[in-house]
C-alpha cells in the first residue's frame, strides 16, 4: 500500500519579504522551509500516519533508541527549477535505492521508491514558494530525507518504532567562496570505515567518525580530509561528504573503485555515465595515495575534484600530509575538465541542457 502525505497547513509560514532574503543568499544547510514530512513505522504494522506538517521540533523520548545507538540513515538530493517555472529532481530514484541498501545495514525498515519520491513531491509542492528562482546562479532546494530508531528502548536491537521525515533547505554553494578550490589534508591517524562496517551506507555514524580526521585537516589549514582504507592507509577512499576523480594528462579520470567502504555517490556515478560524451576515458580501480603525490608533482595528473550533490563538482587545489604537500594547480583557470564536467552536469539539473539519460523527474 501507497503512503499518503496529507498538508496540515504551517499557521506561520515565513513572510515573503522574510523567504526572499533567505532565498537572495541561502549559503548551506542554515534555513528551513515551511513545512516537513513526517511517517512513522511500528513492527507488524508497517509504514503509517504520513503527513506533511509545519516544521518544527520533533517530539523524542530521552531514551530514543538512535541518541543512544545511532540507528538512522539519511539521503540528500537537490530540486531544480527550470526556465518554465517546473521543479525537478535529479535520480531521486536512485537516492530511493540507496536509501534501501543502507536500511538494510542499519536494520531499519525499508521505505518504497514509490513513497519516497511520492515524500519529496508533497513536501515540495507544500514548499514550492521555497524553490528559487530558474537563472539564480546555483542554488536549489536542498531536501534531505531521514530515517531514525524513535522507540524508547535502551536494549541494543533494531527499533520497533522508526520515524521517517523530510525537511528541505535552500541551497547556494557548500563550500563559501563559491568555485574556489579546497584543500584537503590526509588523514592517517584515522579512518572513516572499515571492512564490514558501514561505510557503504549513508549513515550518521559515518560522518560523526569523518569529523576527527576534518578538524585535524582544519588544524593544517584544508577544508576536508580525504580518507584511506583502513587496513593499509594505502588506497585512496573518499573525503567526509564528497567522492573523488583523478584526471590524469592523457584523458583518463579515474575514481577510487567501490569496495564497501566509500559511499556509491549518484554524482560520482552519474560523472561515469557522461565522461566518454566528453571526451573522457573513466577509470574505477584502487589507487594508491602515493600515485597522487607522484602524480600531481610529475604533472602527469592535472586536476583533481571532489563530486556530491551539495559540492557538485568542487576542484582541489593543495593535498597536504604530515610533512609535504603538493599542488597540481597553477592558475585559476585551471580545471578544465572539473568545470566541463560541472557545467554539463549543472545543464542537465537545471534543464538547459538534454536529458540524455533520463535523470529527470518532475516533483
Ligand atoms: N561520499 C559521502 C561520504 C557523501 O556524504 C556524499 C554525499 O552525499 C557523497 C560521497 C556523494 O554522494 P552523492 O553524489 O550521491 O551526493
Ligand atoms: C550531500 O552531498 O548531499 C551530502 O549529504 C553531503 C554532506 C552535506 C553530508
């Protein structure tokens, strides 16, 4: 069975004069829309009680099951508006199935595409107001749907209360100063998962672990750590919140394989699928962190980018680790393959270029 997401109506939604400030520099992840979706799930039950509904505080017992064990997964997509006024999201289907996969790890229920998607659409057109407007730079509605252990249950089992809701966020660009390129710091001291755990899934955990490793990459002056398996601190992961491609003189872009350890970005994928359409030759296959010290100071890599749906496509400029650091940029103008490869995704989302692939669905 279908779930419904019904409107209860916010009594208090911002004023338009309030929205369009908020809509004029929205930054990432800062402000709020009007209204959420909540479901919720009961063992033997199933999904039941969506609805859409101001946005507020959630009502949580202290003894939640997710504040004491964590059990919760989340997803993050963008909606677009295009020239006509229209409002669509890229792959949501594929967030539906990733979501699915990570339920599965955590133990959580399983939310249906069809819902899903079905969540995004209620949300979004309760919100629409909140979707700024086509040819304003970069930004979108950030929506980020989650799934969390709400029963009040201090045993370590998987819940029999789950709470699932969407809350939406207008977005300009995740990393302030817009295409500037970011730093990033090695980090060996920690890693953000390991064989067998969680790293596949887009789970909480996973990011509270990310965040040693990024303050440590703070404290040497980078923006994020890029993450290395955990066995060998030999092979190259991911960063915190982002995948990342190597491009290399010869045309080849070449992406740490998916081993169960990084997360499977729809981004990263999505930069697979067009990469020959530009001339690109792509690579998935472990590589090793020492290929990209030697890499970047023989000039045999050119660029290097970080991919996600908050980042997009952001280059980077200097990898730095204890005790050296190298920089593959020498101008501003560099990046021509991560801008290429940016533009051509950016077309598509914002529908001024074809949708080949049929990544598009109308919210
Ligand atoms: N890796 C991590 C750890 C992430 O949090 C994200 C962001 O969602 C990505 C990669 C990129 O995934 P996607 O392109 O699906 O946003
Ligand atoms: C995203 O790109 O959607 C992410 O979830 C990354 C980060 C904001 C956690």
């Amino acid at each position: 069975m279908t779930l419904s997401f019904p409107l209860t109506q916010n009594p208090a939604p911002a004023t338009d004069e309030a929205r369009e400030a908020i809509l004029a520099n929205p930054g990432f992840g800062k402000t709020f829309t009007d209204h959420m979706v909540t479901a919720t799930w009961t063992a033997g039950e199933g999904w039941h009680d969506g609805g859409v509904v101001p946005f507020g505080p959630l009502q949580l017992s202290p003894a939640a099951a997710v504040l004491h064990y964590a059990q919760e997964v989340f997803e993050g997509l963008k909606a677009y508006r295009h020239a006509d006024g229209s409002v669509w999201c890229f792959r949501p289907e594929a967030n539906a199935a990733r979501m699915q996969r990570s339920c599965r790890r955590l133990a959580l229920p399983e939310l249906s595409t069809e819902d899903f998607i079905g969540s995004l659409k209620a949300l979004v057109s309760a919100d629409e107001a909140w979707v700024p407007a086509a040819g304003t730079g970069e930004t979108s509605l950030y929506l980020r749907p989650f799934m969390f252990a709400s029963e009040a249950f201090l045993g370590v089992r998987p819940a029999n209360e789950v709470t699932y809701s969407v809350i939406a966020s207008p977005a300009g660009a995740y990393f302030s100063g817009g295409l500037k390129p970011v730093n990033l710091w090695i980090s060996t001291d920690y890693a953000r998962a390991g064989d067998g755990g969680t790293g596949a899934a887009k789970c909480g955990g996973n990011y509270a672990s990310s965040l040693a490793g990024q303050l440590e990459g703070n404290e040497h002056g980078c923006d994020q750590a890029v993450f290395l398996d955990s066995s060998t601190h030999t092979y190259i992961e991911e960063l915190g919140g982002m995948n990342l491609f190597l491009v290399y003189q010869d045309g080849r872009i070449v992406t740490p394989e998916i081993t169960g350890t990084i997360l499977e970005g729809i981004t990263r994928d999505s930069i697979l699928g067009i990469a020959t359409e530009l001339g690109l030759t792509p690579e998935e296959r472990r590589i090793p962190i020492q290929e990209w010290k030697d890499g970047a100071a023989s000039g045999d890599i050119v660029e290097v980018f970080a991919c996600g749906t908050a980042a997009v496509v952001t280059p980077v400029g200097e990898l730095r680790w204890d005790g050296g650091s190298v920089n593959h940029r020498t101008s501003a103008t560099d990046d021509k393959v991560a801008v290429a490869i940016r533009n051509q995704l950016l077309d598509v989302q914002y529908g001024r270029g074809e949708d080949k692939h049929g990544w598009m669905t109308r919210l």
